[in-house]
C-alpha cells in the first residue's frame, strides 16, 4: 500500500502548539480523510446492494486518529467499538483489509466472514473482537490491563464506545475494576451526541460521561473531538502516565455523527436538519485541513495530492476486495473450539 | 490415593495447578480471606498471595468480563461465582464473548477460562440459588461444561479444564460438596473431556445421570437389585464434549433408558439426551426413554417442599419398575 507521504520528507521535529511533527500531521490528515472515503464508498455499495450492512464513524474521525495516535501500535491493546476505523488504521490496518471486512470475505484479517462488519479483531495487532452488545469490552480491557499488569508488562490498553454504551453496567463493573487495582486502561468516550436515535439526555442526567469518572475514583476530562490535534495532546499525557503505572483514565471526546446510525437507519425520523448542518459545518477533517493550511504547515497542493492518493487507495480497494473469494458453506463449521 | 471431600479435591486441584501453571490466578467474590462461599479457595490467599487470589466487587457480569480479557491476553484465569443462578448476570459475557470469540475472530482469539459455579438444591438455599442449569450453558457451542459427581472427578476434571484452550464452565453441586471419595495424588492425574463413567454394570437398565443426580441413580440401583434388576449407571461427566458412545452402547445391552436430572424436564438437557438414543437406539429400545427430573416449579425454601420438588431415588425406580 503506498502512502501519501511519498511526496516528499517530512520533519519528525514537534511543531510548537501542536506537540506533533509534520510527520505525525500528515498521518492524521491521511488516517482520517481515509477513513472517511472508506465510509463514503462502503455506504455506497451497500446502495448498490454489495454490502449488506454498514456502520461508519463519519464525524468522529478526529476522535478516533487523535487517540489512537497516542498509543504504540504493536505493544498496546486496542478494545475498539464499532465505528472505529480510524483506529484500526492507524494500528495498522489498510484500505483492502477495510474492504474485505465490510463484504465478510474469506481473507477478511478480523474474522473471515463470520463476524459482523466492524467488529473489528486481529491478534497480531493486538485488537480484540467483540460482541455487539455494547460496552461489553470496557470489561476485556480491564482484563488485558490486569493480565499485562501481573506479567509486568508496561502495555497500555484503550477501550472505547459511545457515550450510549456508558449507560451500561459493564462499562460500571470496568471502571470500579480498573480503579480499585490501577490498572492502565484509557477510557476513551467517543460522545457523538446519540445513542441510535435517542439524545444524550435521555441517556443520563449528567451534562456528559466524564463526570461519571469521579464517582469511581478515576479521573475524567473532556476534550474537543472535532479536533484531532487536542484529542492527540490530552490523550498522550494520560497513556504515559497509565504506562508509568497511573492507573486508568477516562477522557470524553465531545464530537458527532454526521450520518444516520447505519445502513438500515433513517435518522431524519428523530434529527432536526439544522443541527446537522450547524454541525456539518464543524466536520473535523474540514477544520484540520483549514488550520494546517493557515499555519502554513502543508501547502493546498500538499493535502490535494493526499486527497487523490486517499481517493485512488479506497478505489482501487473496493474493485479488488469485490474481486476476493467469499468462504465457502463448508467454512461454517469450523472453529467452534480451539482444539487442542 | 486420599480420602477427600470433593471441596477439598478441588482445592487441591487449584493448588496443584497454580504451582503448575503461574500463569493461572483466581478471581471472585470471597475467595481470598473467606475462603468462597463453599470454602473451594481456602488457604490459597495465604499462599499464593494477592496477586494471584483476587477478591472482586460483587459484579458478576464485571468479574467474568475481567477474566476473558485476561485469557485472551494469554492468562489462565478461573473465575468462581457463588451459583449458578448468579452466573446469569454474567449470560452475556459468557455466551456472547467467551464462547463465540474464538469463532468470530476466525480462530484468532482465544478464551482459555475455567469458570466456577454452584448449582443444584438441598441446601436449602430456595429458588434463586438451586437450580441445576447445566444444560442450559451445554445449549451453548463453544463451551465445555463440566459437572462432576464425586471428588476424584471433581479434581480430574478441574485439572483439565486449566489445560484446555476454551472456556469451561465447571458446575459443583452444592449437595455433595461434603462426600467424600479417594483421590489420586498424583499431580499429573487429569480426567478427560468428553469420557462417560460407568459407575455400575447393570444388564437389565440403563440409567444416565449427571452432577448430584448421579447419587439419586447409584441409590435407585442399589433399590433395584433387592427386586432383582441388575441397572446400569452411566455418569456423564461432561455434557459438552458428551460421550454419547458410552450411553448408546449400554442402552444396545440394556434396551432401557431412564435418565436422571435436578434439571427442568421442559427443554431440559435429558431432553436432549432422550432425543440422541431415540435417534441413535431406537431399535433397540423395549420401552420409551423415561426422564426423572425436577418438578416444574422454582426451587422453595422448606424442606418438605424442596423434598417435593426435587428428583428421589424412589421417583428413579418407580420409573424403571413401570418399563420392565
């Protein structure tokens, strides 16, 4: 897979006010603008009656790559939820990999056609499948903490959902567990304003999830999810101090869902449309790709080529993930049991 | 060989197994200090310490949830909740990520977790403490469920389930937690999955238990001999793997089935094993399979009545007499 960043070299040096390289900047712009068009083409060919169910994560992209970009890829755990795709590649998963999962292809690296679209799992990069029950692996991440907390080992583990699914009392039991042994976990609350159709205040009686940390003994922060260069710079200093044995952290990134809930939603059924709009106009890869431009950090004809190297990967992707062998019926039966 | 109850023949499973195996630790609602609500775990606080013997909140869901996350990171967790009627909080954790995980990720993850749990009544502990609820985990593929009937399997087979790559759900029934058997010490003594026990040869009828209902069995056989019956009694053991070779070729000898279950009748696991002999046996069976199970009523407090409700060796040899 190529990467924009063949265009020319970029300096690893930290830019002042934004605590990220140029390196480090262009990654983002090209892990969110790619995890948009993924969306956009998937949503598409469930239209087109290719794929049978899509769920996507337009409008937390920010969210998403601003934190994941603050773990270590390859040593730490990632407990994602399902509209996490930009988390995924960044830990290393590519526009084919992508494609495959949505269309449960026999090659699919998350579950070879018998998980659900973007219930993502790959042991190798250390992401953990799920149920679709929600906030389900707040617990698996405390589990992973604990285990790499006896083994010693200095891994940090993520976990993440919706601000719905903290209505659960998994997510409860996870965060009572984590705290009472310290355990390094990051809470991370994508809160993107629904839970399917229902408003955050039909959700809690708080103002927002972090509050919620405090009664655990925890602490919780809220940082702007529209924008992923302050979710990279809250979410970094609480992964160090979680890996320096800190114990875990719960941040709240205040972000929203551009799109209906999934495939089979209509969400004009319960979302004012100026809402939308007021909202639209705050898409997070529009206001990174402004503030980039105004600093003066790439120059348009910069991020254009990124953009025509996003466009040209997602679909080259799609044609040949359409291409790829679905499992066969016999495939049906096998792995019910770790034999052995 | 030691005479042991079967309490201590599983706390001489846990032991011998974390000297083994450091990856192995315990998670639970009073395990450490109190020792577990039927004193499975006493002493091992004292030593093997904190880390390894971990009291929990009172979270069922929370504490399997913990320990599947800790599998799949390459621990041996077991996890010990106080019964089984508790263990439904923890339903969806376990059918949902424990058993199906190593499925849906294409064999990638895998959830090698022993969970502990009490079942079945006579202690009297009333309707949301006593069921007997085996067969509703053995409804579950990805699962093993493991329910021994008398000390040594209970060490054999708990000793089993630390070596196995899957989740097992290990059921003690709480009514014989105090009989005692001779047990093996050798450490590297396990019982396999999947292996039904002949407890008794019996030509004349073939009765099948599981769990507390085994003793229910071996009583109604000893019954049946003053009469002149020479029964059979099969100890399933496990019902996930289920050793249905070992129930199909007695009942090929015996021609008569009658199973025995503290279980449900309704969609109960005896149904399950009724519908296997019709399908495998049908031949050569002389009289329909007879089921032996609780009555259809929650578990209730006084003895009388739990008596009442419960499965009796009388029930299991008025059912064989009514075949011959």
């Amino acid at each position: 897979m190529t990467s924009a960043r063949a265009n020319r070299s970029r300096s690893k040096q930290p830019i002042e006010d934004y605590l990220l390289s140029e390196e480090q900047l262009e990654e983002m712009y090209y892990r969110m603008l790619l995890s948009r068009r993924l969306n956009e083409r998937m949503i598409a060919m469930n239209r087109q009656g290719r794929a049978a169910f899509v769920i996507a994560g337009a409008g937390q992209e920010a969210a998403q790559v601003g934190a994941a970009m603050a773990l270590q890829p390859g040593v730490d755990y990632l407990a994602p939820y399902y509209r996490d795709l930009g988390m995924n590649l960044v830990f290393g998963m590519n526009a084919r990999e992508a494609m495959l999962n949505v269309l449960g292809k026999i090659d699919d690296p998350n579950g070879g056609g018998r998980q659900m679209p973007s219930h993502w799992g790959n042991r190798e990069r250390h992401i953990v499948s799920q149920s679709s029950v929600v906030a389900t692996q707040f617990l698996h991440a405390a589990g992973i903490a604990l285990g790499a907390k006896l083994r010693q080992d200095p891994v940090v583990v993520m976990a993440t959902c919706g601000e719905g699914s903290t209505s659960r009392g998994d997510f409860h039991e996870a965060l009572n567990f984590a705290t009472i042994h310290r355990l390094p976990v990051i809470f991370f609350i994508e809160n993107n304003g629904y839970a399917i159709s229902e408003r955050t205040d039909k959700e809690m009686a708080t103002a927002g999830v972090a509050q919620r940390a405090r009664g655990y003994g925890l602490r919780g922060i809220v940082v702007d999810g529209m924008d992923g260069i302050a979710v990279y710079q809250a979410v970094r200093p609480a992964v160090d101090q979680a890996r320096r044995g800190g114990g875990p952290f719960l941040i709240e990134a205040r972000c929203y869902r551009l799109w209906p809930h999934s495939s089979d939603d209509d969400d004009t059924r319960y979302r004012p449309r100026k809402e939308l709009e007021e909202w639209a106009a705050k898409d997070p890869i529009k206001l990174f790709r402004e503030r980039v431009e105004r600093d003066g950090i790439f120059p348009r004809e910069d991020l254009d080529a990124i953009e025509a190297r996003v466009d040209e990967e997602v679909r080259e992707a799609a044609a040949w993930a359409q291409q790829q062998p679905d499992p066969k019926p016999e495939d049906a039966l096998g792995f019910v049991y770790k034999e052995g | 060989m030691t005479e042991l109850r079967m309490r201590d023949a599983l706390r001489e499973a846990l032991r011998e197994e974390m000297i083994r195996d450091s990856r192995i630790f315990l998670l639970g609602e009073d395990i450490g200090a109190y020792g577990g609500s039927y004193a499975v775990t006493k002493g091992l606080l004292e030593e093997f310490g904190e880390e390894r013997v971990k009291d929990t909140p009172i979270a069922e869901s929370g504490i399997v949830g913990v320990g599947i996350g800790a599998a799949m990171a390459g621990l041996r967790p077991m996890v010990e909740l106080m019964t089984i009627n508790f263990s439904f909080l923890a339903l969806e954790q376990i059918v949902n990520s424990a058993a199906k995980l190593h499925y849906m990720s294409n064999g990638q993850i895998r959830v090698p977790l022993v969970i502990r749990m009490a079942s079945g009544g006579g202690s009297p502990l009333a309707a949301t403490h006593s069921h007997s609820l085996e067969g509703l985990y053995a409804h579950f593929p990805g699962l093993n469920v493991v329910c021994p009937s008398n000390a040594a399997d209970a060490k054999g087979l708990l000793k089993r389930a630390f070596r196995d790559e899957n989740t097992t759900i290990f059921i003690e029934h709480t009514a014989i937690y105090g009989v005692k058997g001779e047990v093996p010490d050798d450490p590297d003594f396990v019982v396999e999955f999947g292996k039904a026990n002949i407890l008794r040869a019996g030509s004349d009828v073939t009765i099948v238990g599981y769990s507390g209902s085994v003793h229910q069995a071996l009583r109604a056989a000893t019954l049946l001999e003053q009469d002149g019956i020479e029964a059979e009694v099969i100890d399933l053991r496990t019902l996930r793997p289920l050793d249905m070779g070992t129930v199909i070729a007695s009942v090929k000898k015996t021609n008569r089935a009658v199973i025995v279950e503290d279980d449900w009748k309704f969609g109960g696991f005896g149904g399950e094993l009724s519908a296997q002999i019709m399908e495998q046996a049908f031949d050569w069976l002389d009289a329909p399979v007879a089921r032996v199970s609780g009555k259809d009523v929650p578990m209730p407090y006084n003895r009388n009545l739990e008596f009442a409700a419960l499965p009796s060796e009388e029930d299991v040899v008025e059912a064989v007499l009514a075949m011959m």
